[in-house]
C-alpha cells in the first residue's frame, strides 16, 4: 500500500478533519514507521519535486539561479557581554533600570519576527534565522532584543513550515547566549485567536520563558488591562521582563477621535505600571502615530509613568522613520525596528538608517553599521527566496490613516478580498473596514479584534451592505462568528464597551458577558490531557513543548504530527529545496542533528508508471536510494 500524501490529503485540505482521522487511517503512519528519517526527508523532496508545494503552486518563483544564503562568518570563542547576560546576572528589574539610566536609543530587531509577519505572510523558516544568529551574538551585541517568536509564528511553523516552533526558539536561544530573546503575546489570547483557560495561559508563559523568551511584550487586542494580569503576572512570576503593552489607535491630536486622547493612554499606562510591567511597550501596530503626536504622547509618559518605554511601529505610510526620531527626542528608551531587507512598507523602519540617523547625536544607538550592512547583505539573500509570499505592495500607503489596518492584517485583508473577487472594489474594502471600527465603538484593531472588524467589512462588502443597513433592525443580517464571538464578550471589553445597539442586534436580545472572560473558563487537566494526547498519537511521549503546542491549537498541532510522521525533520532542509524539490544532479546538504549531515543528490526522476507512480532515483550519503511518489498533477 502507498501511503497517501498528507499535505494534500483531501481529509486534511477540507477542514473536515477531526482527531479521529489518525486512528481512522493507520496506513498513514505503519508506512511512516518502518522508515528511517533519512527515507523520511528523501519522501519529502521526491514529493515535492514530482507534484510541487500546494504553498508555492502558481505564485511568482524565486530567480532561477537562486543560492543558498551565506550568512557572515563569525569567531564563536569569546562571546561579547549583551542584555541577557544582565538578565542572568540582576533580573528583570535591574534590565529596566539600565535602560532608563542610559543615554544611548536601543534597537529591538524586529527581522526574525514581525519583518516576516508583515512582509511575507510570516513564511520565513527557522533553517534561515539560526544560520545568521551567531553573527547577531557577535556583532551585534548592543542590542536591546531580538524579536523572534511569538505572535503569528507561532502557528504558522506548525501549520505550514511544517517546523517545531520550540525548536526555533530552543535553536535560537543556544545560538545567541548573550542576547534577550523577545516574543509578542496575546496576553490571554496566548498566540492564538480567543481566550484561553488562565491555567493554559500560565502554562505557556512559563514553558516560554524555560525554553528561551527572555522579553515577553503582552497586550491585549482591546487593551484591556484587565484581561492582562493573568499572562503578565505569569512573566514575572518567571524572572523575565514583563513588558506592558498599550495598543495605540486614533489620532491623539484629533478631537474628533477623542477618546483615544493623552489622558487615555498615560491612565492606561498608569495601570500596567501597578500591575507589574518591568517595561512599558507603545505598540502602534498600524502606523498611526505621527511624528508630532510621537513627541506629545512620549513626552507625557515619560513624566507620568516611572517605566522605560519601548516603541513598535509599522512604516505603512512611510513616515515611521521621522516618527521614530520624534520619539527619540522626546526620550523614548527603546524602539524596534528592522534590518533594510525586511523593512519598510507594513514593517518596521529601517534599523540602518535609523543608527545612521542618530550617529554623533546624544542619542547616538553605538551599533556598528559595517557589521549591520553584512547581516543585512545575508536578509537580501534570504528574502529572495520567499518570492511567492510577497505581498505586491510596492509603495507607501497612505490610506493607512484612515481604515488603521496593523501592518501584519494590510495585505492579507488585500490577498483575502482579491480570493473573494473583490479585488477591485478595495476602497470600498477600506471604507467600509473604517465604518466597522465605528459601528463597533471605535476600538483597537489588532489580532484578534483586528480580525473581527476584517471578517464584517468582507461580509459587508460582499454582501453590498452598508453600516446604515447593518445597524437597521428591519434587516436581516448574518454576522459572521467571530463577530457574534467578540460581541458575547469572548475577547473582552473595549473602553466604554462595545455600542448597546450592536450587541442587541448580534446577539438578538441575549445578554453578553462583560466580565473577563477567563473567569469563566473551566482550567484545562494539564496532565488528564496530556496522557490523551499521547495515547491518540500512538504512545508518542507527549513533553511539555507539545503538550502547550497542542493547548494553544489541537488541530494544527496533530496534523503537524501526522506530517512529522511521513517526512520527518524536514525543517533542516534548505529552502529551496523546502518549498520546490530538487533538480536532476543537484546536491544538497541537511544536518538533521548535529554533527549528522545528509548529503543528498537527486540523480533523476523516472516516468509515471501505469500505477500513477514516480521512481525519483536519489545518492544518500553515497548510496542509492530509491523513492516512489504518486504523481497528482
Ligand atoms: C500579532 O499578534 O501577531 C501581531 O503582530 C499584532
């Protein structure tokens, strides 16, 4: 029997996949078994090179004569002192007080994390962050972090990297002793969509912090402090740097868009001081704040509130970097940003240009930019193998400021109206995405309220319904789920809470909840569900990584699982090789541990024989190997 492709198994493309399916098709995985991981990862490359990667299928190819990317060459002998040795050495609060006592702007780079989330759909894989990580440990060792983990990563590398994203960060972590790690976190969303029970919320933090996040930036998607507390006071329970995080919206100089005003944002910043934040983070997830509100707002923080402040922006319109500087002057302690080929756009400034921009002033970042340039020369290198996952957004988009889209949420909204048919009715995409924020009280948009207010401007659009048609009670209107979810109070409360018209029309006259709404959530049987889980994968010994990757998302997780199974460690493979196979008489190499390198050549492919089967004839390590594939085209 062959063993069916699970990337393509229609059970698992139609969504109609449920745990059972493991247990319902055992010749999946009495194939797998016999293999070797060798055998296993040669599957996969004869797989991909005979039928190609659904992922990649249609979308523009990198250039033919694509190389591996090279990142610098670095001595590794003597590791230079950076934050995390702080860390180690003082804690989390003698981190913070360094970084108010010190003159010099730190940088945050934002490359590994939110520059791939915002500018290719979060695809970039592990094999191309830990090759130049120990160039960050050597050469770049004054900076404050390395955003790396968290926020959407988190699922993609399970969902479509087909990667452990504990191994990323354990990889991570190992190459760059010296720096703090730096994960973004949903608060009680955890990194996925909805609240968690508190006890799975607690449990991810502290598996988090073990395995390797030294900065953990909390928000919440309504910036509500307190649907906060439980995550934030598990970071500190952890010894690591709690930084509370205000979502910035609105426009603080606007008086029409006055309850987003200064004494909003300091008395918001106010209670994430008394919960415990080490460090205050201003996540102007969209590109909002102007450079002269950067200065307004920065200033009055900084006088109100006793925390060193970390600014996130997105250069959506193109003029983050002033707003940046601004914030610098003002005295912001850190910011983020991004190396030049994974910046600008939806990402973060230009980390560059920002060490540029302040050199010989009082704010001077003390990076060296010959050492910037060559880790930058690598992300060239590596971007450009991520072809199929550019967005097309070619230029700074102004309209930002007026449908106030996070970076991460900009471009995917755009790919989502264009599979709608859509496409051409974008500005009313961006009209009508501006109206929801409206229609639902004006509130914070970023994942996942950013998500709900996506899913009713598409409804609306498609539908031809305007805000008047919606708010109508003589309308009939099937709000989408993650609407009717975020209107019972399953994310929380926005300020004010959420418009009592709207809810009433929703929810059809059912009462919402208003409280937090963990405090409803029964706390998972961490160890009931553990035991389950192993036993639905075969015996598998469950570890506390897998047990939070399957709390945080079940089904992703079990499928990642069922792939592991037929492929093996397929993340090591190079990402040529990942996303379109091999060519006849290419060679690669993959080191599936350390110190055990596979030397792979693909000798050639053979024809499809009467069964629909390909011979793709391989050299492992010297000796030839045979796989046979199906050939689904
Ligand atoms: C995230 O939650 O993934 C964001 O980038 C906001």
């Amino acid at each position: 029997a062959f063993v069916e492709n699970l990337l393509k198994h229609p059970t698992f493309l139609s969504n109609e996949y449920t745990t059972k399916f493991i247990d319902e098709t055992p010749d999946l995985f009495q194939f797998a078994k016999r293999k070797d991981r060798g055998t296993k990862v040669l599957t996969y490359i004869a797989d991909i090179s005979v039928n190609g990667h659904p992922e990649t299928e249609g979308r523009v190819k990198p250039a033919a004569d694509l190389k591996e990317p090279r990142a610098p060459k670095v001595a590794r002998d003597q590791m230079p002192y950076g934050t995390r040795n702080l860390l180690e050495q003082k804690g989390a609060q003698a981190v913070a007080d360094w970084m108010k006592a010190q003159r010099q702007l730190l940088l945050t780079d934002t490359t590994m994390r939110d520059g791939h989330q915002s500018l290719l759909a979060t695809r970039m894989r592990s094999h191309d962050m830990i090759k130049v990580a120990p160039a960050y440990a050597q050469n770049l060792s004054q900076l404050f972090s390395v955003e790396c983990w968290g926020g959407a990563t988190f699922d993609v590398a399970y969902r479509f990297l087909q990667e452990c994203p504990w191994q990323r960060l354990r990889d991570l972590r190992e190459a760059m002793p010296n720096l703090m790690t730096q994960m973004l976190l949903r608060a009680s969303n955890g990194v996925g969509y909805t609240n968690y029970p508190d006890n799975v919320v607690q449990e991810f933090v502290r598996q988090a912090a073990v395995t390797g996040v030294d900065v953990f930036r909390v928000f919440d998607s309504l910036n509500w402090v307190e649907n906060m507390r439980v995550a934030m006071d598990a970071v500190v329970e952890s010894g690591k740097i709690c930084e509370g995080t205000i979502c910035y919206t609105g426009d603080i100089l606007d008086p029409a868009r006055a309850k987003y005003d200064i004494k909003y944002y300091v008395g918001m910043a106010k209670e994430l001081e008394a919960a415990g934040a080490h460090v205050l983070g201003l996540k102007d997830m969209a590109g909002l704040l102007k450079p002269a509100s950067a200065r307004i707002l920065v200033k009055a923080l900084k006088e109100e509130v006793g925390l060193p402040i970390h600014f996130h922006t997105h250069d959506t319109s193109g003029i983050a970097g002033a707003t940046i500087l601004a914030a610098a002057d003002a005295g912001v302690d850190a910011v983020d940003a991004a190396m030049d080929a994974f910046s600008g756009g939806t990402s973060q400034p230009c980390l560059g240009s920002i060490v540029e921009g302040l050199r010989n002033t009082d704010r001077d970042t003390g990076l060296d930019i010959e050492n910037i340039r060559e880790i930058s020369g690598y992300w060239e290198q590596v971007r450009a193998q991520y072809a199929a996952f550019e967005s097309g957004l070619q230029a700074p988009a102004s309209e930002v400021y007026l449908h106030e889209m996070p970076g991460g949420q900009f471009t995917n909204l755009k790919a989502q109206a264009r599979s709608l048919g859509l496409e051409d009715r974008w500005s009313e995409v961006a009209h009508t995405y501006a109206d929801v924020n409206q229609m639902f009280g004006d509130i914070v948009k970023v994942t996942p309220s950013s998500k709900v207010v996506g899913d009713m401007a598409l409804m609306m659009v498609s539908q031809n319904l305007t805000r008047a048609d919606v708010e109508n009670p003589e309308t009939d209107v099937a709000f989408p789920d993650s609407v009717v979810d975020m209107m019972r109070g399953n994310l929380g409360q926005p300020p004010g809470g959420f418009p009592a018209g709207i809810v009433n029309k929703v929810l059809k006259g059912d009462a919402p909840n208003t409280e937090r709404p963990g405090a409803h959530l029964e706390p998972v049987d961490l160890e009931a569900t553990r035991t389950a889980l192993s036993k639905e994968l075969e015996g598998f010994k469950v570890d506390d990584e897998d047990l939070n990757g399957y709390l945080m998302y079940p089904k992703v997780f079990l499928d990642y699982m069922g792939r592991h199974r037929t492929y093996g460690p397929v993340r090591t493979l190079p990402t040529k090789t990942f996303f379109y196979g091999m060519e006849p008489r290419e060679e690669i190499t993959a080191e599936i541990d350390p110190g055990k390198t596979l030397e792979i050549r693909l000798q050639a492919i053979g024809e499809t024989d009467d069964k629909g089967e390909v011979k793709v004839f391989f050299e492992l390590n010297g000796q030839p190997r045979v796989i046979r594939v199906p050939n689904r085209k």
